[in-house]
C-alpha cells in the first residue's frame, strides 16, 4: 500500500511539473505568434485627416522636395585679423590661427552657376567651395558683395542646375506660412517652418551709416549654417535671403531673420552686371515720427519719417524737399519706418525715379526724386562756418522743473564745436522725467524750437512757456555736429 501511495504521489508530482513547465515557457498554454500575427497599437487613428489637412501637409512636402536640390553648402576660408562677430560666420578653427572657416548656404539662382548667398558667409574669403545637394563639390569665385545689405553673389563652373524660382516680397503678410532652407550646424538640406512673425524689423547689425536692414521675422528655426539659404512660401517660391538670429545661447532660442527677396535680387543682378552695386539714394537723413513728434508737426497720429537733414549735392537737393518735411509714402507705398524707406530704395539704381507723398504745415503734396548713386552724392557736411561773436555769459541757467531739464547759454567755444550759430546747452536731464523720456540728455545743444532759432535761455524758456499742454518740434546736436529732431510733450 505504501509503494502503491509512493507511485501515485510520484506521479502527481511529475504532472504538477510538467503542468507548471509549461506555463513557464508558453505563458499559461500560449503560443509565440508569428511575425505576421503581431499587432501592436490600436487598430486606427484617433483623427481622420480630412481633404484640407491631408493638402497642407503635402503642401510642405513638396516645397522641401522642389526646392531643396536648388540649396548649396558653401565653405569659405579666410584670412583674418580679429574673429568676425556679426551674424552667424565664420566660425574660427584651431587648426587655422591666421584662418577663419565660415560654413553657410546658398540659392542658386541660374542654369550656369550663380549663387546669391550672403556678404559675411564669404566675407574677406580666399577660398570658396560649394556643395549641391547631389554631393557634387565646385571651387567658386566672388563675383561680387555688398556689406551694407549683406548680400553676395558667387559662381560655380557648373550648367544645366535648376535654380530657385524667386518670389515677390512686397506682399508678404505676418502670420502667413513659411519654411526656411539650409545646412544649419552642418547639418546638410535641413527643413524647418513657422510663420512670418514680423515685417521690416530692423537689428542694428550693419554698422554703417548708409546699412539697410529691412528684415522678415520669423519663428522657423534658423540656426549657424542656414544663413544664405531660402526662406520660401508654401508655393516653394523664395521670399528671402536667412541672415541672422535673435537668441542668448548663439543657437536657435528665438526668432530668426531674412533678407527680403525683392531687395536681395535686385542687388544680385547689380552684383552680376557690373561687379559693384549702382543703388540709388534720395540723399536725405532721416528718423522715425514719434507720438510728440507727431504733436508738433501737427500730424494726427505717428506716421512717415521726418527729413532731418539734405545731404548737399544729393538727389532731394535739386527737388523742393526741405529739412523738417515728413515722407508719408513713397511710391504709393505707406512709410512709418525710417528702414522701410531704406528697404524700398535699396529696390532701386540710380537714375530711377521715386514719387514721395510728403506733409509739410498741414499740407501734403508730391515730390519726384531721380535717384542718384552714392558716388555722386557729398557727404553731409556737418553745420556751418561760425561767424566770431563776443563771449556770452555762460552762467545764465534755466531749471524747467515739470520738464526735468536744465539749460544754459553756449559759450563762443561750444558753439565752434558744436557747429552751430546759436543755441542752448542741456547741462541736466533729471531720470524719469519727461525729457528723457523723449530721449535729451545732458551735453546736447538746442539750436532751434519751433520755427525759431533759440539764440538765448531767455527765449527759450518763452518758447517752452507758449507752448504749454501742447508740443514742440526741437532741433538737437550733439559734440560730432550731428543734428536731429526730438518732439517734445510741454505739460501744463
């Protein structure tokens, strides 16, 4: 009975094995499915894309398919004394210590190898190589830059390449769709897209008095190595020319900035017909119109750019544009902007005509301007001959407490250097007060206000009284003989 009991156990305990075996390996009686039978995920999308969205996507997906093969890579090795630190290029290598290697992009823009890029990607280079995007590779020669718009034109000995089909940038709306192009951190035919988030911003890069920067913001990420490539619209046409970046960090944390199109190609062709550029100018300086501003001049609202000064032998000296008119708009074209102005002309070449719409004591009327190159044009000369006068008493001073400013008379010597026939001198501008809020500080002189030339503290201080609860129109220069205007808000 025992033996018997003994067997029976075994038994049992041979089956609870092979039993708990096989959970072990097949998992409780399953069996390992085949490929074709594993189905991971849910059966279908949580969205059905309808017809529009299933359009919009495809949209980008050809503009990057179309567009991209007409994008180089553009390295360029330079000589150089002190690392470049406008825009993005180039970056300095450690192996090249007389050397910097700049790395950026490019649009071809013909069948036989022009390519618009821009000024600081080959800036000062002696060495240029282009990438296309079927890794074919050319050495490439400068056919021409422009720093004050930071474009340049290369070329390839290269034919039969499909170029770029180039857009119209004076429509562009803010908003509106767009994707930009390039090789950012040498990461070859790159696309990213966001929106146009701004129009005609300037960043104060170029420095030099005659720079035109009139840029396209926008929210598509634009790194190191995007700049001169394409910012393009959703029908794959380029609408501007990748230039720079707003960010902390020197990558991508911001916003991103383009050349407008229409600007850039004019400059091109400039560029590829004569070597050089034959922009025109209006020979005028000029400023944006602030709300004081407005005040004065007896405008309703902020709009258009005051003339400040005519440059001599320009092309508005042989026209009726005086200093203190307002440029309301230029060829049918709205100007509140003094870079928007600049933007339009850069569009130009000497020897075009511009129609201005211009507001001068309540009036407004026409001026036609032919256009004239910046060789043909004299520098601003900057005041007149001082005529010798007796000393004036320095130590006459005025404090206008509800302005926050204090004023004396000039002296015979301030007066030679600062260039001016008369004036007074600010000596004081309290912070947060009202003159500074309209940007005097102390050390400017003020040479007129109103119509009239301020020849005293005296006078002046009549004038301020006249015309308070209302605004002035003030002519300031600074120690260079640099003058400009600042509207002045008087409170009661």
């Amino acid at each position: 009975m025992k033996l018997r009991k003994n067997v029976l156990a075994g038994v049992a305990l041979l089956a609870t094995g092979v039993l708990f075996g096989g959970m072990m390996v097949s998992g409780f009686g399953w069996v390992n499915p085949s490929m074709a039978d594993v189905r991971l995920g849910a059966s279908e999308a949580p969205v059905t894309a309808d017809a529009a969205a299933t359009s919009f996507s495809q949209a980008f997906v050809e503009v990057a398919e179309k567009v991209t093969p007409a994008i180089v890579h553009i390295r360029a090795d330079a000589k150089v004394e002190d690392p470049h630190k406008d825009f993005f290029f180039p970056f300095e290598s450690p192996n090249m210590p007389d050397k910097q290697r700049g790395f950026g992009s490019g649009i071809v823009i013909s069948e036989d190898g022009y390519i618009l890029t821009n000024n600081h990607v080959v800036e000062n280079a002696t060495d240029v190589e282009v990438t296309l995007s079927d890794e074919r590779k050319f050495d490439a020669k400068i056919v021409g830059t422009d720093p004050l718009t930071d474009i340049a034109v290369v070329k390839i000995n290269a034919s039969g390449l499909k170029p770029a089909y180039l857009g119209d940038s004076g429509g562009l709306k803010v908003g509106q769709w767009v994707m930009a192009i390039g090789n950012p951190l040498s990461l070859t035919s790159t696309v990213t897209s966001g929106i146009i988030s701004a129009l005609d911003r300037p960043l104060n890069l170029i420095d030099d008095s005659y720079g035109i920067e009139n840029f396209i913001q926008t929210d598509a990420v634009i790194n190191p190595g995007n700049s001169g490539g394409a910012l393009v619209d959703l029908s794959g046409a380029v609408i501007g020319v990748n230039t720079a970046i707003a960010s902390r960090t020197g990558t991508y944390i911001g916003y991103g900035f383009a050349i407008p199109i229409n600007m850039a190609r004019t400059v091109a062709k400039d560029l590829i017909a004569h070597g050089k550029i034959t922009r025109g100018y209006i020979g005028v300086q000029i400023r944006n119109v602030d709300n004081a501003m407005a005040k004065a001049l007896g405008l309703d609202k902020p709009q258009g750019v005051i003339v400040e000064t005519i440059v001599p032998d320009g092309a508005a000296a042989d026209t009726e544009l005086k200093e203190g008119d307002v440029i309301l708009k230029i060829d049918e074209r709205k100007i509140n902007k003094a870079n928007q102005l600049q933007g339009y002309v850069a569009t130009k070449l000497a020897g075009d005509v511009v129609t201005l719409t211009v507001f001068r004591d309540g009036e407004r009327f026409t001026v036609d301007v032919e256009l004239k190159a910046i060789d043909e044009e004299a520098e601003a000369e900057k005041g007149e001959e001082v005529v010798e006068e007796e000393e004036e008493e320095a130590s006459v001073e005025e404090t206008f407490d509800h302005l926050g400013m204090t004023v004396r008379n000039l002296t015979a010597k301030e007066r030679d250097e600062y260039k001016v026939k008369n004036g007074v001198m600010i000596t004081n501008v309290e912070s947060f007060s009202v003159a500074r809020d309209h940007g005097l500080f102390a050390n400017l002189v003020v040479s007129k206000a109103g119509d009239e030339e301020v020849e005293s503290v005296e006078r002046f201080q009549e004038i301020i009284e006249y015309h308070r609860g209302d605004a002035v129109l003030l002519v300031v220069v600074d120690r260079r003989g640099t003058s400009r205007f600042v509207g002045l808000e008087i409170p009661e």
